[in-house]
C-alpha cells in the first residue's frame, strides 16, 4: 500500500501579523491560519500556529517561512527583516527546527510569492518569469528555467530599488529616487496627500474628506470614477512601467507577473503599466513578454514557500 503524500506548512510573516497555510503535495490549500504575535518569542508563537496546523493535515514533512527582508538561504540566516528587529528573527531557522522537530526553510517572501505563482498561479506554463511585489515594499523575484535565482548571495530581484529617479526621495535603503519611494503602497498615499494639499482641484476628490486614507482607499476611488484617484493610480502605473520595461530589456524574460496589494486596482493600474512598458522597452522585448496579474492573492507566499519546503529535499 502506497503511503499518502506528505502536505507542507507554509507561514508568511508581514509585520507582526502571520498568515500560514496547511498545503498538499500538490499546492492546494488544506486549513488556514491568521495570527497576531508580539515581536518576544517569535519562533514559540510560529511553532504553536504549525502545532495547530499539524493537527488537521496528518503527514506534515516540512516548514517554510516567508520574511519580508533579505534571507541567505546559503547559511540559512535572515539578513535584515523589514518591521522586525534583525536580532529576533537572525536564527529563525535553527531555533524553528528545534522548537517544532521538523525541516524549514526561510525565503524572502517575494521569492515565495513568485514561486507560489509560478507552481500554482499566474505563473503555470512558464519556464522563465520575473515576479514583481507591489505592496508596503517593492520586491522582486527571478526564476529562470524552471527554477528559483537568487544570486550569489541569495538577494537577487531587489527590483524595488532600482532607481527612477536620481533627485528623488531618500529610500530605505540609503539610495535615492528607488521604484520604492514613489509606487509602494505608502509613497501612494504620500504623493495623494502632497497632490491634494498643493492642488485646489484635487480637494474635489472624495480622498479629501478622509484624512487617513490609504493605498487600498485609492484603488476603491478609482474603481469608483474618482478622477483624482484615477490619477494617482495612472502615474503609479508609469512609474511600475518604467521599472518593468528595465527588468524586459534586461531578462528578455517570457512571463512578467505582478502581484500584491497596489494590483486590487486591477486593469486600471495593468493598462498603464502595460502601455509605459511598451513604450521604453525593446521593441521585440516587449513583444516576447506576457504582462498580466497574480493570481493568489494572500496565498501567494504560504503555497509557495511551502512548495520551496516541499523541492528543498529533492
């Protein structure tokens, strides 16, 4: 009698909040899981959520954890982990095995999200893909013939920081002017705000009435015929375009997938995208290349750092 196939833990961690999944052989979702943690004991926090987890979905032969941040997979150290003190999460990997008895990888959680499109989602039928996060942050991730690129020491796709504009903003990261500082989620809202309060027309919009607005509030306004929203949304657009048609000239790459949360605006944000791209890419580069939306949404990370659990031991 053939034994069952074992399913796989998947836990992408955004802040101090969890979204973890129970995940089969084949990458469909079992149970989930959402959890608020404080940043003392992480990894007693992670390990009771796959307790809990191991409990409805028999066979779990592994763990995978997305962290937004930059993660050697080489060493099995998380570098830098955006929202989190470094110090608290440096040896997740080691002290989770311990605590939970079982194997576990840590990735980047754009890596996860691209992966979990690529075996599961808007990724099916590729062999080569660039996967782009629009969300808090901007990341990225590469996979080429069929398999995850991380470069030389595992922190390859940073497309968030290319530049684009030389006299721009100051990033996080120390550069100035990064794709970051202008199409994140947060630096929507701050170009909105700047928008209304230096544009007497711009108060017209419904955006002005609510003084704690957000990305996800813009993309509603647009989806709703709000001129300035639609705006907002269309130079976002150009400026996500413009790093995109950097990465085709680039990768000649066959399939770019765009995914997080910037993307709820749908084709109001893909159209510009897709037209900014054409015009500053190669010609034959932009036609080779498929631009669409993710597909999993949330998903995205727990299926795919569970399936990176899953082919890390074969």
């Amino acid at each position: 009698m053939t034994a069952p196939a074992p399913n796989f833990i998947g836990i992408n961690v955004s802040g101090l909040h969890a979204r973890a999944a129970l995940v089969d052989n084949e990458g469909q979702i079992i149970t989930r899981r959402e959890i608020d943690f404080t940043p003392e004991n992480i990894v007693a926090q992670l390990a009771e959520t796959a307790a809990e987890l191991r409990s409805s979905g028999g066979n779990v032969a592994a763990i995978g954890v997305a962290i937004p941040g930059l993660v050697n997979r080489q060493t099995d150290r998380v570098v830098t982990a955006r929202d989190l003190p470094s110090a608290t999460v440096e040896n997740l990997h080691g002290e989770l095995m311990r605590a939970t008895g079982l194997r576990v990888e840590v990735e980047n959680d754009a890596n996860a999200e691209a992966y979990g499109e690529y075996k599961a989602g808007a990724g099916v039928g590729s062999r080569n893909l660039f996967y782009m996060m629009i969300g808090a942050g901007i990341g990225g991730a590469i996979i080429l013939d069929g398999k995850l690129w991380t470069g030389a020491s595992g922190f390859a796709g940073e497309v968030g920081h290319i530049t684009i504009d030389t006299e721009g903003l100051e990033c996080v990261c120390g550069n100035t002017g990064c794709l970051e500082t202008v199409a994140s989620a947060p630096s929507i809202v701050r170009r909105a705000r700047e928008r209304l309060h230096r544009d007497s027309t711009s108060s017209l919009s419904r955006l002005g009435l609510n003084k704690n607005f957000t990305a996800d509030d813009v993309a509603h306004a647009a989806n709703e015929g709000d001129d300035f929203a639609l705006m907002m949304i269309e130079r976002t657009g150009k400026y996500i375009g413009t790093g995109v048609a950097t990465v085709i000239n680039l990768l000649n790459i066959e399939r770019i997938v765009l995914g997080g949360g910037v993307m709820d605006a749908g084709a109001l944000i893909l159209n510009p995208i897709i037209q900014e791209v054409k015009r500053r890419a190669f010609l034959r580069c932009f036609e080779a290349t498929e631009i669409v939306a993710a597909k999993l949404g949330p998903d995205a990370a727990p299926i795919g750092v569970a399936l990176l659990a899953r082919d890390s031991a074969a």
